[in-house]
C-alpha cells in the first residue's frame, strides 16, 4: 500500500518586494509576485526525497488560498507532487490560524476518506507573510497527531514507520524519534528545494479545487467572522543604524579604540 | 491571434530564470575568463530537462513547444551567452535533425539519450572553404561495402570538444553540387574521427568551438541520415531551427544587458542625480527596451510557427537579424551608458558586448538572413 505524505503549502506574495502603506497599515499587495512559501518549499523538498528513494510513495499538496493559488500548485506538481489541493471558498476568506487550521484539518480529513489515512504530513514552518508558525501545529493537534516542529534533519527507516529528526531550538538542537503516522515542520536548514523540471512542468496537472461544502467543514469554525484573532495594526519596523566598524591593527588597538569612542559618547 | 503565453511557458520562463540565477550566472564571468567548458552547468541543465524541451517524451524529450525552447534559451543567455549556445545547438542543430530526418531506429538509439542530456550533440556543416557558401562541401563520403568511409574537415563547431553525437554533412556526388552532399551522424570515437583545434573566441569563450576531423573515417551504413542526397536540405531545414535558438541566445544577451544597466542607472550618481534620471539616458533606454520587445516577438511567432508545421524559413530569418541586430546595439549603447566601468570585466556588460558579436554571424549571417528574406520576397 502507497506511503501517502500531504505537504501542507501556501502562496504568499514574495515579501522581498513588498511594502506596507504607511497610511493604511497594510500590505500593498498589486505588482507583487507570489510565490511558494520557503519553508513548505522545504516541506515539499524533503517529502519528494522520500518519494525519489522508495517506490509507491504519493505526494499531495493541499493549500487554501484564492484561486490564483493554484499556480503553486502547479509548480508544485512541476517539482514532482502527484496531486495539489486546493480549497477556494468565500466562506474561509479572511481566516486567522485558528480558522485556517479548521479549513486544512477538514480538506485533509476529506482527502483521507477519499485516498485512506496519510502516513505523514509536512508543512513549513511559518508563512512569510504572517510568520505565525501555528498553522502547522493546529492542524496536527486537530488530527491528533504527533508533531515535531522547527525539523531540519529528517531520517526515516527504510520500513516506512520510524523517523528520526533534529529539532532546531535556539541554543541547539534536540534529537526526536517519532513513528508515523505524524506531522512534522520544516524549516530552510532541513535541505535545498529543487527547482521544476521541464518534464514536470509539461506533464499532466492533477489540480482539484475544493469548496466549503465539499470539505464539509462547520462554517462556524471558518473565515473572517469565525477568527478569534485579527489584525491590530502592521507597520515597518524603523530600520537600525548601520554597524561601525572599530579601527585598529591589532586587538589591544581596537580595543583601546572601542574605549575611546565610548567614552567620547559618555556611553561609560 | 494571441499574444499571451500559457501558463507552461511562463513556468518554463520562471524555471529557467531561477536556475540561470543561482546556478549559471555565478560562474559566466570566471567561465569566459578561464575559456572554460562549464560541463557541471551542461550536468544540471540535463537533470532538470533543458536540453530537451521541444521534442515528445515518447524519445524522452520534455513534450514542450518551441516558445518554450526560445525562452529556456533566451534565460540562460540572459546572464551567460556561452552556456545559452551549448543548449541551442545541441538542442536545434543536433537533436532536431534526427528527430526529424532520422528512422525510427535512429531515432529510438540517439534520442533518449540527447535529450535526457547524457549526450551532447554537435552539427558540422561549415569548412574552410564551405562558410555561407555552404554548398561548396569538401568533406568527402563514399561507401565502401557496408560502410561510409568519410574524409575532410569542418570548423567552427559549437559543442564541438564535448559533444558525442554530430551531424555531418559529406558531398556523395560533387557533380550534383548541392544534390550531391548527404548528412551523416558520426559518434564521438569512431576510427578516423578526431576533434583538431579549439578556437580562441572574441566572445562565448566558454563555449567549444573546435575542427572536426576525417581522416579515413569508418561508420557503419545504418548512419546516412535521410536518403543519399538529402544533406543540403537536412542542413538547410536545421538552420532555419538554429535561427530561432540563436535568436532567442541574441534576445537574451540583449535583455541581460539591458536589465544590469537599469539597475546601473538607478544606482550610479553624476552632477548630483542618478543616470536614470537623465532624460536623453530615459529616451535611448526606451528605444532599447522596444526593440528587445520587437525582437522578441519576431522569435516567438517563428517558433509558434515552427510548432504549427508552416513555414518558417523566413520568419525566423527575420527574427535571428533582427534580434542579433539588436543584441549588438544594446550592448553596445549598455556599455557605453557603464561609461568607463563598462570597459573592464568587473561589469558583466563588456562581455555581453563581446559575445554579441557572433550573433550577427553563425547560424547565417545577417547578410544571410537578407538574402534569405530577399529571395522570398523577390521570388523568381
């Protein structure tokens, strides 16, 4: 039976090129590419390496975005994915984490009566746009599976059924022994996404696109009024000064020169 | 009529814009310098499926169109021209050739392998004696039992020092002038097939420009590409192929050039304001950036028409002059507007100038393309 791994991704517009209105607060989106988000990129890398080494491994990525979401699909697909998912629907428009980790628990819940129950489930770690990192971690809590977040080294045994990851933690890493079925996060240490092949992009598209009513999800539970959270207020932050670099040949110097140019601050 | 591209192609354009980025222009500067062959470049382009785009995946190929071939072309050689051409001519001049002249057998022995890029592919058509006169082939083959012994020499052949698989035009019977020559495909180690000297280049120095050599060359009969005879139409039908690659290469040089000489403007101050801001600078950008637009819509309509089966001998004649044409005004005007910086190697314009050149040369000259526009238009 297929090893069946859903990579959970969203199109985000390419933060490198965006910017806020300071009038309004928010992101002026026009002229803006959108693109993959990194960390699903990742997310999708490391499920397709499975893919590449073990035979009868399916790979579906499922995203709820706007219908212009469905060229990352595409791309996706292009990299080497069997299927994209799509959930397009007014009725989740709008939606915070809470509600986005409803809409993707009930598409992947849906997916499951379709196809069977998947064996692992990647996400990124965070989205560029909104950089919560919550999504992933609600979405495995809904399905009540294990996760591992912040994974940047990823082992699996050759039996399908023992992972073995590095967890990133700010001051080191942890080393973490899951069984799947499991949901696990990717960050841009765990690997170097492929780019699309031309065969992939050239080949047939298994793009699906489902609404509200077909993930038979409680409209209750999704969209802009069913979000416990929203948007206050976005701004950019002031950039910092540029760095100054300390004179001198030899450290005693540059040291004696730091001391210099603090005191002439009356810093000490 | 329809002037936008689908939504492949303008993956293909991303695609081929991301790789060129990360993985060709970080070494086009070092590459030209060291007149260096970028086989890992060749390497990767294979892995992702560039150096067989417009041919079905029945022989391995992509199953892309020929847009979609002048756009990989056209990205590469948007930050290195060398590595641009190496895909052109495999891909044009040697693949295209024995996909469309060759048997079925042929086809099932040379192609996966071509397009799958385990193989490179050269063409050899011009001699010393034989530039766009092609007709005046010296390179001699006779058959001799079961196997065509070939004698004579071709210079000029781009892949040449790494390729695998050629296709060589031979005269079978001088007193048929044109009628008498034949093509051939002539593998890399066959007795009496050597590789003489790799020229040294004005331009797309990274790129293997070298003799081929026959000296008493065997090949088995089963390589005659297309019947006895067929060679000048064999090479004839690939040149007007090669025309939309190297235009694209030509589009793409052009386009390269112009985008580092915006962000150039943008960032260079003189008399307290940026070149941008220069009006007469404005003005002679703007003329730039229409033509590289002109140039490209001259390319993509021969290609469509390429894949639609009609011919396009012509169109692509005017889009390889017009865009090679333009990828030489461009870098010029590009270097000029670098001002001193653009004259030495720390800006990429200078190479781009330099390997501007040999567009308006191989594949036909400009001249070339006007006597093949001009004999259509003045047809007898």
């Amino acid at each position: 039976m297929a090893f069946k791994i859903i990579v959970c991704a969203k199109q985000v517009p390419d933060t490198n090129v965006i910017k806020i209105n300071p009038a309004t607060g928010t992101l002026i989106r026009d002229g803006v590419p959108s693109i993959l988000n990194h960390d699903d990129n990742n997310a999708l890398e490391e499920a397709l390496k499975i893919k590449d080494k073990y035979e009868d491994v399916t790979v579906t990525v499922v995203s709820m975005g706007p219908p212009q979401a469905a060229d990352m699909l595409f791309e996706c697909i292009a990299k080497g994915a069997d299927e994209g998912i799509l959930v397009s629907d007014r009725a989740v428009g709008g939606s915070d984490t809470w509600a986005t980790s409803n809409t993707l628990e009930a598409a992947i819940r849906k997916w499951e009566k379709l196809n069977g129950p998947a064996d692992l489930i990647f996400a990124g770690r965070q989205a560029i746009d909104g950089d919560t990192a919550q999504v992933g971690p609600q979405i495995a809590e809904k399905l009540d599976l294990p996760q591992v977040t912040y994974v940047e080294e990823f082992e699996i045994s050759d039996d399908l059924k023992e992972i073995t990851v590095k967890r990133q933690l700010e001051d080191g890493y942890e080393l973490i022994g899951i069984k799947t079925p499991c949901m696990l996060t990717a960050i841009k240490e765990l690997n170097e996404p492929r780019y699309m092949s031309m065969a992939g992009i050239f080949g047939k598209k298994d793009i699906k696109v489902w609404n509200a009513a077909d993930i038979e999800v409680d409209l209750n539970k999704v969209g802009l009024l069913a979000s416990p959270t929203n948007v206050y207020r976005s701004f950019t932050p002031a950039p910092k000064a540029p760095g100054q670099k300390v004179a001198g040949d030899t450290e005693n110097e540059q040291a004696k020169n730091l001391l210099v140019q603090l005191k002439g601050k009356h810093i000490i | 009529m329809n002037f936008q591209l689908t939504k492949e192609q303008e993956f293909v354009r991303k695609m081929v814009r991301e790789f060129a980025v990360n993985e060709v222009e970080p070494l086009a500067a070092d590459i030209d310098k060291e007149h260096r062959f970028p086989v890992e470049t060749v390497e990767k382009m294979a892995k992702y499926g560039l150096l067989g785009v417009p041919f079905p995946t029945q022989y391995g190929g992509a199953g892309g169109d020929h847009i979609s071939y002048a756009i990989t072309v056209e990205e590469l050689s948007r930050v290195c021209a060398s590595t641009g051409v190496i895909c052109s001519a495999h891909t044009s001049l040697c693949c295209w050739p024995i996909f469309n002249w060759g048997n079925e057998e042929q086809k099932m022995k040379y192609l996966p392998d071509l397009l799958s890029g385990k193989k490179l592919g050269a063409f050899g058509l011009t001699e010393p004696n034989a530039g766009t006169d092609a007709s005046g082939q010296q390179t001699r083959a006779e058959l001799v039992g079961d196997k065509w012994i070939l004698n004579g020499a071709k210079v000029f052949i781009t892949n040449g020092g790494y390729a695998d698989v050629f296709v060589v035009m031979a005269m079978t019977d001088k007193k048929k002038g044109n009628h008498g020559i034949s093509a051939f495909i002539v593998e890399k180690g066959d007795v009496g097939f050597s590789i003489g000297k790799t020229e040294d280049k004005m331009g797309i120095c990274a790129s293997s420009t070298t003799e081929l050599i026959f000296q008493n060359c065997e090949i088995p009969a089963d390589r005659l590409l297309g019947q006895v005879g067929d060679g000048f139409k064999v090479a004839m039908s690939t040149l007007d192929g090669g025309r939309i690659g190297i235009a694209s290469q030509a589009l793409g040089i052009a386009q390269g050039a112009f985008d580092v000489t915006v962000e150039y403007m943008n960032a260079r101050k003189q008399f307290g304001k940026k070149l941008s801001q220069f009006q007469a600078l404005q003005f002679q950008m703007a003329d730039l950036k229409t033509k590289i637009e002109a140039a490209r819509l001259l390319i993509y309509r021969a290609a469509d028409m390429k894949d639609k089966h009609m011919n396009y001998g012509e169109a692509a004649a005017m889009a390889k002059l017009f865009a090679a044409e333009t990828a030489m005004e461009v870098t010029t005007k590009c270097v000029q507007y670098h001002g001193g910086y653009g004259y030495t190697k720390d800006y990429p314009v200078e190479r781009m100038m330099r390997d501007a050149k040999i567009t308006e040369i191989y594949e036909g000259t400009s001249e070339v393309q006007r006597m093949v526009i001009a004999g259509k238009t003045f047809k007898k």
